[in-house]
C-alpha cells in the first residue's frame, strides 16, 4: 500500500534537474532516483543520487537520526530510492543545492553484483549490459540528445510547412534495390507452400505476395509529396546488409522529407540546414551532455561542430570528386575510378583531408544508383546527391526524382525491374506529374557526428547487427 500511495502522483516529485536548478531553499522536497555513490560521515551519509532527469546528480545528506539509517548505511551504487526533505544551500563544492533527507525509502536494493561500478566502464563492455547502461553517464546523455534532436527534427520540418507521414513498416517493394530486405512471412518455413512449378506460392501467405520490412519509406512519401506539397517521414527502416562496421545497422532510423516543385539544388540546400540546424539544436538545448563529450568521447568535437554550422558545404560533382580522388596520391584500399562507388575511405579523404568540411558530392553515374532518379541531359548521370562529412562519410543520400513517366520505365527496365509492379509509383507520373526531390538522412549516423561516439551501436538503444539481436 505504501508504494502505492507513493507512486500515485508523480507531479508532486521534482526532477533532479529541477532542484538543482531552484531558485530558493525548499522546505519539503521529494525526489526519486537510482543511488551512484555512497560515502560515510560520522553522523551522516552522502549519497549521489540520480535519475536521469539530467547528467548532475543531486547529494542527499541521511543524517544518523534517520530511523533506517542503518539501512541506509547498507545502500549500494544501483539501488533506488525515494527522498522528501529540505532542499538547502550545500556547503560542499560544485554544487548549488543539497537535499537534506527527513526520509529515505528504499524502493529497490542493489548489491554487488550490480555491473555498473564507479570505475569507468568501456562502451563495448558497457554494450553487452545495455539494459543497464542507459544509467551511465556517456549513455544517458547520448539518449537524452537523441531524444532532444527527435523533437528537433520535427520542429525543423513543422517551421516550414511541411506534414508528417507515417509509411509504412511493411511493404512489397525495394525501393533502393539493392536486395537487402528482410522477409515478412507467415508460411511455415519448415513446410513452405509450392505452385505446380514448384516456386513458393506466396499466394497462400499472409498477404497473399511477398512482403518485407522497408528499407526506406520514399516510395510511399513520394506519393503524399504529390497532394501535400511538403512532407517528411521520420521512422525505422531496416537492411539485411551483412556489412559489420561502426556506421551499419540492421535496424535503424531515417528522416526522409520528400517535396514537390523541388530540384537537386533545393534539395541540397534542405539538407545542408537541417543538418546545421541539429547541431545547433543540440549546442543549444544540450550544453552539459554536450560538454561530457568534447571531454571525454572526442577533445575536438565542440569547434568541429561549431565550425560545421557556421561555414557553407563544399558541393562537387561526382566527376570532380574522383579526379580529385585519383589525383590525390592517397593510396586507398579500394581502387577508385569513374563508374565505381565511393567507398568511405574516399569519403573520409575528401572531408578530413581535403575540404576538411561537409561535402555534398552530385550528379553520380546513373549505373551505380537506384531506379527513381532523375536522368540529366547528358543521358550518363542521375541528380543524386550525397552529404559526406568527416569521421564518419555518408550520412544523407537524396536525389531529384525521374518525374517522366517513359524515362522512368526505362529506368526500371535497366534495372531488370518489370514497371508492372509497380503501376501505383508509375501512376504519380500518370497524373499530375511534377519535378521532386527528396533525401534520407540516417538518425544514428547524425547522432555519432553530433556526439562524436564513434560506434552506431551506442548511439541506438538496443542496436541489431549482423549476428546480433540480443535484448
Ligand atoms: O542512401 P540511402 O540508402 O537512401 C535511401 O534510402 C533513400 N531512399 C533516401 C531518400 O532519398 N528518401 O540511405 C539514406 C541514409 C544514408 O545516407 C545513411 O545516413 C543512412 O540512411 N543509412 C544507414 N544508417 C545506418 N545503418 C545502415 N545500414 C544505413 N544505411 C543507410
Ligand atoms: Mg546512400
């Protein structure tokens, strides 16, 4: 009963940011939270106590006359707790306030056993406890800034008059073709259907077709670009893409805006601000999280990003980027030619080492690109772009998309795909076409430029990888 009664009204407990943020004493407080350290007085105990309302702990003083004092003396880094006293002027150093305890209830013990010690934890051990690690500091505030720049994202596109979709999760095509999609099936993989010519009968399956999880949610935005103007998807997406690197994940999240009577440049330009305005959000509503990372994840983080966002993008064409790239005399992994990818060695040249700036590279070979981007005149290229910036290379790829509807089934013939199936996306440019553009910006891929962590698999919460799906 007594937790109960406790728990009923959260709106009387006060975020430890908020205390620490007060601007008088208070008599009577309550505050609740996980314990991170302990230490003994004489009379009394101090105890570090947070709960994730921010990075800053508020120091509890329990003084001897507690009636539980002696329980509190067992409290361990982990426990929780549930605090009411007054909030007075601390005498200690480095902080503004301290909250001196008339009760301490113990909510939920934690012993030893508990793996997040006071000594710093390395984040590939700190990986493997992730259902813990949101209780450290590097991780709370990697999700705190992730959560802050969510709300930023949507606050970018409502300013400008842009409506928010929700594509769907489940769908019958592969928008990029690359063939990097996981299946949703409800047939019996043990005992799978067969037509008379003996290929899976996918007309018995749940959705009577094949069906997968998106790896991009353009197709179906397009469409809702074509009746509302401006609109932007911000969801997961997903990619059977067997590649174990710090910048891949099997499951992860896209913000793809999509607008009508827009071209390549208007596209670029969109790209080149949104990615400004994050980090200024960040720099400006994160400023504690901030400051542990230029501490302790990347000593250059902060003028980096301050740089970012002053200076206009450098902006290349494809062409222009491999020669510069074979001129470079760089000896590269993978070799470099017109008609081949870049890979993110090459990426990483052009940002770190040569612009040393974002760089949005365009007009690419249209060989090496998806079906629905627009062909230009000299029959060779596709308005695609690319926004590369350093240590980490790609992070949006967009393009104007191939609005005439014969060049677009030329497109989809090339790349042996039948424009039968796709009668829906053809009809966009059976009725009312108009030139659009769009582009897709990968959500952990800004979060390790904005934070500096190197690894997406910590700036995701629970991360999916090859081989790797655990929690
Ligand atoms: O370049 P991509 O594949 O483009 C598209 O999916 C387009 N349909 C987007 C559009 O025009 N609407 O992916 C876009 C971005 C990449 O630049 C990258 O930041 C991120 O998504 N991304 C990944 N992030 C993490 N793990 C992966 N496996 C990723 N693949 C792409
Ligand atoms: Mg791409």
């Amino acid at each position: 009963m007594a937790i109960i009664r406790q728990f009923a009204d959260v709106r009387s407990i006060t975020p430890i940011k908020d205390a620490l943020q007060s601007a008088a004493p208070i008599d009577s407080v309550r505050v609740q939270g996980w314990v991170r350290t302990r230490r003994d007085s004489k009379d009394f105990s101090f105890i570090e106590l947070n709960d994730g309302s921010s990075l800053r702990n508020l120091q509890i003083i329990a003084r001897d006359m507690l009636p539980n004092y002696s329980a509190v003396q067992r409290l361990s880094t982990g426990a929780s707790i549930s605090v009411s006293g007054a909030l007075v002027p601390s005498q200690g150093k480095g902080q503004k306030w301290e909250l001196v305890a008339d009760n301490v209830e113990i909510v939920g013990p934690a012993d030893d056993s508990y793996p997040l010690q006071k000594k710093g934890h390395t984040p590939e051990f700190l990986r493997e406890v992730a259902h813990l690690r949101p209780r450290s500091n590097l991780f709370s505030s990697v999700f705190r800034v992730r959560s802050r720049l969510a709300f930023a994202v949507h606050q970018f596109f409502y300013e400008r008059g842009f409506v928010y979709v929700h594509t769907p999760i489940i769908t019958g095509s592969d928008c990029e073709g690359a063939g990097e999609l996981f299946r949703v099936t409800t047939l019996d993989a043990e005992n799978v259907p067969r037509t008379a010519k003996g290929e899976i009968d996918y007309a018995k399956d749940f959705f009577a077709r094949p069906t997968y999880l998106t790896v991009s949610g353009q197709l179906e935005a397009e469409a809702f670009a074509l009746a509302l103007s401006k609109v932007y998807t911000f969801g997961p997406t997903f990619r059977a893409e067997n590649s174990n690197t710090s910048r891949h994940a099997s499951e992860f999240w896209m913000i793809e805006p999509e607008m009508a009577f827009c071209d390549l440049k208007g596209n670029m330009d969109l790209a080149e601000e949104f990615v400004k305005y994050l980090i200024a959000d960040a720099r400006a509503h994160c400023p504690d999280e901030m400051e542990l990372f230029g501490k302790f994840v990347d000593k250059e983080l902060l003028a980096r990003l301050d740089f970012v966002v002053d200076r206009p993008f450098q902006r290349i064409t494809y062409a222009e980027a491999v020669e510069l790239l074979k001129k470079s005399g760089e000896k590269f992994e993978f070799p470099i030619d017109y008609g081949l990818n870049l890979q993110s060695e090459h990426e990483r040249w052009l940002t770190e080492k040569h612009f040393q700036c974002p760089v949005t590279v365009f007009n690419y070979p249209k060989q090496i690109k998806p079906f629905y981007m627009r062909v230009n005149d000299d029959g060779k290229t596709v308005t695609a772009m690319d926004l590369l910036v350093p240590g980490i290379g790609e992070i949006v790829g967009g393009s104007q998309r191939e609005e005439r509807l014969d060049v677009l089934e030329e497109n989809m013939r090339r790349h042996n795909m039948d424009p039968a199936d796709y009668k829906w996306y053809l009809d966009l440019r059976r009725y009312g076409t108009v030139p659009h553009s769009g582009f897709g910006l990968g959500f952990e891929r800004m979060l390790m430029f904005v934070t500096g962590v190197p690894n997406i698999r910590d700036v995701i919460p629970f991360a999916r990888t090859p081989g790797s799906a655990e929690f």
